[in-house]
C-alpha cells in the first residue's frame, strides 16, 4: 500500500468526552501500528498547539496542524504560522464585550480571557482545563495578550449582529451549537481551516489527495472531512457530520477508530 496521511481530531475522536479525558487502548495501538506501516499521523484540531495534552503528544505523531490550519508543525518543527495584526486583536475584544460573549482566546504559547465578560459551567471548566500544567493564562488586558483565533459562549437572547458584522472580512464563523442557556461559536481567521492545512501537508509531502484520510466526529471537523479522498465520522457524531463523510464508524467507546482504520487497511 502507497504511504498514506491521515488527520484525527482530538476530542470525541482520540480523546473520550466523558469525564475521564481518557484514550482507548485500541486508538493507541492503532496509530501506532499505522505509522509502523509507513503512514504520516496528524492531529488536526482546532486547539492551538499549548492545549494539546502532553497525553496527545506522547502518542508520538509525526505533526499537528493546530487551531483549525493556522498553526502547523511537523517533526518538531513550525512549518506554518499565522498571525493576527495586536489592533485587531484588540478590537475583537471591545466587540466582543459588548455583545457579553464570554470567550477563550487562544494563541501557540498563550491561552487569554477577558474576566469582566461571565460565561457558562462549561467555560469555565475549560478554563480551568487550560489553566493546568502551568499552561500560560492573560488577561485581555494584558500587554503580552494576543491570538490565534478564539472560542465564544453568548447568551440565546443576546443579539450578536453586531458581532458577526465586525468579523466579517477578518474571520470565519463557525456555529458549534447550542449549551444549554448559551450558544457557542469557533472563530478562526479567515483563509484558514483544518482543509487548508491538510492541502498545506500534501503539496509539503507531494502525497496524493487519492491517499489522505481523516477522522472526526464534530461540525467543525466538516472542513477536513470534506476534503480529504476517506472520510470518517466516529459513531455518535451530529447527522450533518455523518450524512457528509464516505464511512461511519463504531463509537469511541467501542474502539471505533481502530475499527474503521481496520477497515481501510491501514494496519495491515
């Protein structure tokens, strides 16, 4: 079999959504086995590199393309890195103030959040998530903040027009549902996404689109899944996940990675 690349998002797809923040066994034997066959392994998330856990690193891929294309290291080593002009920055922030969205600005080296702004349980648990491990934490106010792109949590009776005026031109809007009193969007700069970073790594390693492969189980995944030639979606994903990708798999509860690389003939 011709050496193939193949993108995992973390959560819900490596990583459980659980509680326990844990990787099956399966999942790790299988990357394991697939890059032993001579495959390329990346994670593709929308994290910026410094929320990756030390748990995700130590699964030994060969790269990461991190906050949704933006970000983009092999071996190592940063082959691709976007940044946001420090005004704009900023700005986003006032605007996102008024429209009381309480939102995680992420960077490479930084995670920054605006305290006057009070979000949901689930943001503040991530929050605290990525306070961990002496993982850097701003302020906005700060002289040192900036970032890469951001996640937001508003209320459902907020009207954020405002908001999506002002990021038009500058960045993508991504809807990640609904939690229950907030909705919840990704925003990342706009000519960026997990797509374009996959394009970024084939043209890198002049592989084949007819040899990319990818695996994921969220609406922000749809980019990545609806590039690549093999798409896969673990069981449980959202209907508009599954109903876009060439292969549903079992659940993450139920090795569904492993099956589905099985499947492919990627560990033989």
């Amino acid at each position: 079999m011709e050496r193939c690349i193949l993108f995992f998002d973390i959560d819900g797809t490596i990583l459980t959504e659980d509680g326990t923040r844990t990787i099956p066994e399966h999942t790790r034997q299988a990357i394991a086995k697939a890059r032993a066959n001579g495959h390329l392994a990346f994670v593709n998330t929308g994290r910026v590199y410094l929320n990756v856990e030390p748990m995700i690193r130590e699964l030994g891929f060969d790269g990461y393309v991190c906050g949704c294309g933006t970000n983009i290291y092999y071996q190592g080593k940063e082959l691709l890195r976007n940044r946001i002009p420090k005004e704009l920055c900023k700005k986003t922030v006032e605007v996102t103030r008024a429209c009381r969205m309480a939102t995680l600005f992420e960077a490479a080296d930084l995670n920054a959040i605006d305290r006057s702004v009070k979000g949901n349980a689930k943001y503040e648990e991530l929050i605290a998530y990525f306070s961990e491990n002496n993982r850097r934490m701003v302020d906005v106010e700060s002289e040192e903040f900036y970032f890469d792109k951001f996640t937001a949590w508003y209320p459902l009776n907020q009207n954020i027009q405002p908001f999506k005026a002002f990021i038009e031109g500058h960045f993508d809007y991504i809807d990640r549902g609904i939690e229950g009193d907030y909705g919840m969007c990704e925003i990342i700069p706009k000519g960026f996404s997990k797509a374009t970073g996959i394009k970024f790594l084939l043209d890198y390693f002049q592989i084949s689109h007819e040899n990319s492969y990818a695996f994921g189980d969220s609406t922000n995944d749809l980019p990545m899944l609806t590039y690549v030639k093999h798409s896969v979606a673990m069981g449980g994903s959202p209907k508009v996940v599954r109903d876009a990708v060439e292969f549903v798999t079992k659940s993450i509860y139920e090795d569904g990675l492993a099956y589905a690389m099985e499947q492919y003939h990627l560990l033989t």
